[in-house]
C-alpha cells in the first residue's frame, strides 16, 4: 500500500491508496513503523492519492509521528479535500509540516 | 440380471452342450456295440447251422451208402447213429442260441419256425431210411435211395438257405467280416458239391455199367459247382484276410486240386467212357470224407476267425462305452465342479462386496470388511474397499469434530451476542431519553454500526443551575471504542458535576487529556454548557465536527473551527467558544458517522447535504428533524447498516422556562 522513494536523504513514503480506514491503518502502521525502524527520521508523507482518513488512520499518522520522536521530522505533502479538513478540524495541521507538494516538502526538510 | 446368474447360466450352459455332446456320441457307442452284439449272436447261430448243415450232408451220405448196401450195415449203422447225434446236438445248440439272442436278433420266430420244422422233418426222413434198412427191405432200399437222396438234399439246402436267410438280416458292414461270410458261403458250396458226389459217386462206382446219363450228369454238375465254387473263394483272396485263414483256405485247394479234382476228374472220364474205373467205391467214400474234413477244417478257421473278430468289434464297443461313459461322469463333475468354483471363488465374494459397496454408500460404517489374502482383482476391490472404510470413518471422525467445534464456536458466538446485546442495552439506558431540564429542551439520535458504539452523549444538571452536555466519539468502533465510551461517559458526566463554580469548561477537557492513559484509544468530542440565567452557552471542541447553531428564525449557523482530540497528544491546549443561544435557537451536535456515511456508490453524505437537510427541516420540531435526518440517512445508505457509530444531540432553549420533569 505503500511506496517509497528516496530523495536528498529524505524518505518520500507515497500511500497508493484511497482511503486510511480501519481496516487498513494496522498495515499503514506496521510498514511505516518498518521505514522508521530502518533508520529513516526524515520522512514525506504523500498524501496526494489518498481521499478519505477516518479517526483509526488519524491515530495510526499520529503514532508515527511520536514514534519518529523528537529528533525526527514527518511532514505530509498534498492532502486535499476531505483531508486537508480533517487535519484543520483535529488541529493537526499544527503539528504536521503540511505542504502543497512533495517538491516543497522535501525542500523544506533538506533546508 | 445379476452377473451370479450371467456366470452361472453361462457355465451351466457349457457344461450341458459338453455332457450332450458326450452323451450323443455314447448313444452312438451304444448302438455300435448292441451292432456288435446283434453280430455276434447273428454269427453264434449261423456257426451251429452250418456246422449243423455239414454234419446233415454227412449223415445223408451215410445213410445213402447203407440204404445202397455198399457198406457193412452193423459198423454203419453205428456210425449213423454217432452222426445222427451230432446233428441233433449242432441243431438242438442252433434253437438254443437262436432263444437265447432273440432280444437281439429280428425276426427269430420265423427262424426257430424253419429248424424245427426241419428237425421234424428229418425226423420222418430218418424213420423212413430205419425201415428201408431193416433186414427185410434190402432191395426196397436201393431202389428207394435216390428219392431219400433228394429229400435230404432239399433239407440241407433249406438249412443252408435258412442260415443265409439270418445272414441277408445281420449283414457285417465290416469288409474283412463280409469276405469271410462269403468265404463260407462259398465254401458251403463247394462241401455240399463234395458231399452229394461223395454219395453219388460211390454208387456210380458200384455198377458203373449200370449208371445212367442222368446220374453223370448230376455228378458232372456237382464237379462244376464245386470249381466253380473255388473260382468264386479265390475271387475273395483280394481282400487282406488274416494270415491263417489265407493259409487254411490255399492248403485246402492245394489238397483239393492235387488229389480230389483230377481224381473226380478222370472218374467222371471212366464213367462217360463207360471204362471201368480204377477207384473202389469205398476208397472214393474215404478219400471223399477227408476233402470234406479238409474243408471243415477251412470253415472252422474262417468261423474261428470271424468269432475273434466280432468279439473283439465287441469288446473294443464295450470299451469305448465305457471311456465314453467316464468321460461323461469326468464332464459332469468337471462342470459341477466349475459352478461350485465359480460360485465359490467369483459370485459370493462380489455378491458380498457389491452388498458392502451399497451399504458404504449408505454411510453405514458397521459393515466388517474381511481381510482376504487373494491377489487377483477381486481381493484388489476389497483391499480398496477397506480403504474406502477407513477414509469414510476418517471423514465422519473429522465431520462430527467439524460439528463439535462448530456448535462450541455457535455457542461461543451467541454467548458473546448475548454479552454484546446487554452491553447494549445498557448503553442505551446510559443516552439520556428527550426531556426538558431548567427551560433546556433535548433530543437524541443514536445508532451504533454494532451492537454497542463508541459514541455517547449526556445532558447534565449542575446545581447551580446551568446544564451540562456532552457528546464523544472514540476513534474506532466496536467493543474497545464502547468500553472506552463508557468511560468518558462517567467521568465527563462526574467531571461536569463536581466541577467547582469559577473552574473554566477547558479545564476539564486539558486535565482528562492529561489524564489519559497513552494505551487507549484516542476521542473527539464537544463539551458544553448552557446557562440557564443568560443567553449565552459555551463548547469545547476537541476534534469533533462543528456543530450548527438552527436559530429561532430557521438561519443555520455552524460555530467552531476545531481543536485537539483528547488523549492523542499530551499537553495539548483548549479553547473554549461563547454564543449566544436564545429562546428557540437550537444546538446541533453530530459525530463523524453521519456525514461520512456513504452510500452504495462510495459517496459520502458530507456537512453540505447535512446543512441543507437541516435548513429544509428547520422549521421542525426537533424530534420530527432527527425523525427525518434518520429517514434520509437510511435511504442514502440503502440498508440499515452504517460502517462508523452515528449520534446526534439536539439541544433547544424553550422559548419560556417549564419546571424541570427530568434529570439524568
């Protein structure tokens, strides 16, 4: 469900699925816990695919995100629409690096 | 038809086309030798006749010679006496033997008919020759000689013709027996030709001069049949006879032509010549009598020859019977014991095996299999067979395992239906019913998309008279999501009570977030609070969707633009927004369920549908509007299942104060 790409040293993690519901957030969770245990601290998170995040993926991004612990740094990149809301609505938009593009997000980290 | 009876009909019929072909070909043993037996007595009686017809010439030409005086009657009439009882023994065993193979012989009544007849006749002829040779009739006799001659002459040959007569019914088929027969015919001729010159001959003798042409003739004549005769016998010669009849029969003409025939020969010359002979009339009796010995000799071999023969064509038939018959007996124990085998070793096995088949089909399992110790196909089918039992009970074994874990998984899952539907329903007694508290009118829309859910919703009141509510969403649903719900429920509802005057609302909200274990499941929710004396009302919103303020004059409002969830970040902050709610303005709270339920194409209901809706019922009272929302959510969805629990909580500020008739 997921692919990854590395660029400047920064993980580009791409969801090629259209929703993070419950029953696919264990296995989000589990092969991004994988990409973090695997040394990766500096992560995008591509969210252009995705259309729909219910409350299970929510937890799941925020687990990684504390996972990824303070040294670390998830920034997610192209969410829209049901979403992007979804982040403004939790308030998470403050605590995740959004951008529009992974172009901008992978710029940003590597600055 | 059952293959026992295909196998069965099929033996039994081979084994009957064996037995009566068997028996067809003893049918034809048994005639061949009953042939051979009809033969063999043919040929006893035909032996005594003609020994019989022999030993009558004899005695004629004895008792010619003495009724013509040529011999010493004293000594003759001895030896007359000795012949006479030979014929009568040869004649009396001929009726014998003719009584006795009358089973096997035809027509045996006319036979014993003609001897006794001529017995009798014999008899009168013998009593007639008596008188003419007492003392007194000496020349009587003489002259009366040639007519005795006759009569005797006509009884031998209708012996003779007698024994033929039995001969022509039981003629042999076999060339060698047919030859001798002949042989004997011919060489009853040629004695009988002998026999009549013997006597005629010696009274020619006699007085020669006194002969007449007559007389020479008949001699003559009996001299050419006797050549002609044995032209005839050499004429049979050509035909393989056994060595000692060839030599019985050359010896004979050999003694024949040298002595007999040229003495007859130039006897008769003397006679026609009227010269008198050279040869006594005794000396011709003599040497007469040993020709015709000779003769016999010959018969007895050719009769010897003839017996041996038949009686080995009859022991040869007896012994082919009886082959035939054992083999018969062999057929019928060979086919008896083919069926027995085959019933045995074919029929009752697959018999057994087709009825073991038919019931293991049945899934009768009690069935006992032998353990058979053959190789062939039919101890191949129950070694299989045996296999098909053990996989059969295998399977059962597995099928009532299969049944048994299925019944305990069947009584697992009602007995975790029955918890579920408990936990439920005091879920449901948790959700405060519609009621009006302090001029605070509420209503409530609750379905889980299980049977308990992680939303849950209360309406409070403090003592100092403002009203409390709240309403949560877990994230996730289900029984973990519901556990933590009640959770929430009794400590917001606690927290709402025992909250002192002055505490602010976001207090509660930052301290249960503080508070919050990191283990379970984050929630969303809107914490608020309608004062009573004032206008005003306050929320929390932590992650939970913004609610809509309905006013009084049907605009909607939605209030909030989000906030934390509480327990998925520590030390997260609050804030805490005021309104106004007046008298008629009405508070809309929902959870995430209802605008993201989707329908059957994967669409999701959204806040755009749910303000319209709401617009459009605004005019409602707020059950009739939750009535509705249900109705709609139902037909958008097109079942009534949802994937994520759905709640709403309306609250209305009456628009003039009811003393309070509920508290929860």
């Amino acid at each position: 469900m997921l692919s990854t790409d590395l660029r400047n040293n920064i993980l580009v993690v791409r969801v090629e699925e259209k929703r993070i519901d419950a029953s696919k957030a264990p296995a989000f969770k589990d092969q991004m816990s994988q990409c973090i245990e695997a040394g990766q601290n500096q992560i995008v998170l591509d969210l252009s695919q995705v259309d729909f995040i219910d409350s299970s993926g929510l937890g799941a991004l925020v687990s990684c995100l504390k996972r990824l612990g303070p040294r670390g740094s998830l920034a997610v990149a192209g969410a829209t629409g049901a979403v992007s809301r979804l982040f403004t609505l939790t308030r998470m938009d403050r605590v995740f690096a959004l951008h529009q593009s992974v172009d901008s997000a992978v710029e940003q980290l590597s600055a | 038809m059952k293959i026992r009876h295909i196998l069965l009909i099929l033996t039994a019929f081979l084994g009957a086309a064996l037995l009566v072909a068997v028996a067809f070909q003893i049918r034809d043993e048994l005639l061949e030798y009953q042939t051979a037996e009809r033969m063999v007595a043919s040929n006893t009686v035909r032996e005594r006749l003609l020994l019989g017809t022999d030993a009558l010439a004899n005695e004629r030409s004895q008792t010619y010679v003495l009724l013509i005086g040529q011999k010493n009657e004293a000594s003759g009439l001895m030896e007359l006496r000795d012949v006479r009882r030979q014929v009568d023994d040869l004649l009396n065993t001929a009726e014998r033997e003719i009584t006795v193979t009358q089973a096997s012989l035809s027509n045996t009544n006319s036979s014993l008919a003609t001897v006794s007849r001529i017995r009798r006749e014999i008899g009168t002829l013998r009593q007639q020759a008596d008188r003419l040779l007492g003392p007194a009739e000496g020349v009587r006799g003489e002259q009366f000689a040639p007519r005795w001659f006759q009569e005797a002459t006509r009884l031998v040959e209708e012996l003779q013709s007698s024994r033929m007569t039995i001969l022509q019914r039981e003629r042999p088929l076999d060339p060698v027996l047919r030859t001798e027969a002949n042989l004997r015919a011919f060489g009853a001729i040629l004695s009988e030709s002998i026999a009549r010159n013997q006597a005629l001959m010696s009274r020619a003798l006699e007085n020669s001069s006194e002969i007449g042409g007559l007389e020479t003739d008949a001699i003559s004549q009996n001299a050419g049949r006797a050549a002609l005769a044995w032209e005839l016998i050499d004429g049979q010669m050509v035909v393989p006879l056994s060595e000692s009849v060839k030599a019985a029969v050359s010896k004979t003409h050999e003694n024949y032509s040298s002595t007999f025939a040229p003495l007859q020969r130039s006897l008769l010359a003397a006679l026609f010549g009227k010269v008198p002979p050279t040869l006594g009339p005794e000396e011709w009796y003599d040497l007469t009598g040993r020709t015709l010995s000779n003769i016999a000799v010959m018969q007895r071999e050719l009769l010897r020859s003839t017996r041996e023969r038949l009686e080995a064509e009859l022991s040869r038939a007896r012994r082919s019977v009886a082959l035939w018959s054992a083999l018969l007996l062999l057929g019928a124990t060979a086919v008896l014991a083919s069926i027995l085998v085959v019933r045995r070793r074919v029929v009752r096995p697959l018999e057994g095996l087709s009825q073991a088949m038919l019931r293991l089909a049945d899934n009768d399992l009690e069935i006992s299999l032998p353990r058979l110790t053959r190789g062939d196909e039919i101890g191949a089918m129950n070694d299989a067979l045996r296999v098909f039992k053990a996989n059969a009970i295998q399977r059962q074994r597995t099928q009532n395992e299969k049944q048994v874990l299925h019944a305990r998984l069947r009584d697992a899952y009602s007995q975790l239906r029955k918890d579920l539907e408990a936990a439920a329903v005091i879920q449901r007694t948790m959700l405060p019913p519609s009621a009006r508290i302090d001029g605070v009118e509420y209503h409530g829309l609750f379905r889980p998309s299980s049977l308990i859910a992680g939303d849950t919703y209360n309406v409070v009141r403090r003592t100092d008279g403002a009203v409390g509510f709240f309403q949560v969403d877990v994230a996730g649903h289900g029984a973990a999501a519901a556990l933590v719900s009640v959770a929430c429920h009794h400590a917001l509802s606690q927290a709402i009570l025992t909250r002192t005057q002055g505490t602010p609302l976001e207090e509660i909200v930052v301290q249960i977030n503080d508070d919050w274990p990191e283990d379970l499941p984050y929630f969303t929710m809107i914490l608020g609070e309608i004062d009573s004396r004032s206008q005003r009302a306050s929320i929390i919103q932590a992650g939970h969707p913004s609610p809509l303020v309905i006013r009084s004059d049907g605009t909607v409002e939605m209030i909030g633009e989000g906030g934390f969830p509480v327990g998925m970040l520590p030390a997260a902050s609050y804030e805490r927004l005021e309104f106004d709610l007046g008298p008629g303005d009405r508070l809309f709270i929902y959870s995430d369920g209802l605008v993201e339920a989707e329908d059957q194409a994967g669409e999701q209901f959204t806040e755009d549908r749910l303000c319209a809706l709401v617009r459009e019922a605004a005019a409602e009272p707020s059950a009739a509007l939750l009535d509705k929302l249900d109705d709609v959510l139902r037909n958008w969805r097109g079942s009534e299942t949802l994937d994520d629990d759905l709640s709403v909580l309306m609250l209305e500020r009456s628009a003039e104060r009811m003393p309070a008739n509920a508290v929860h």
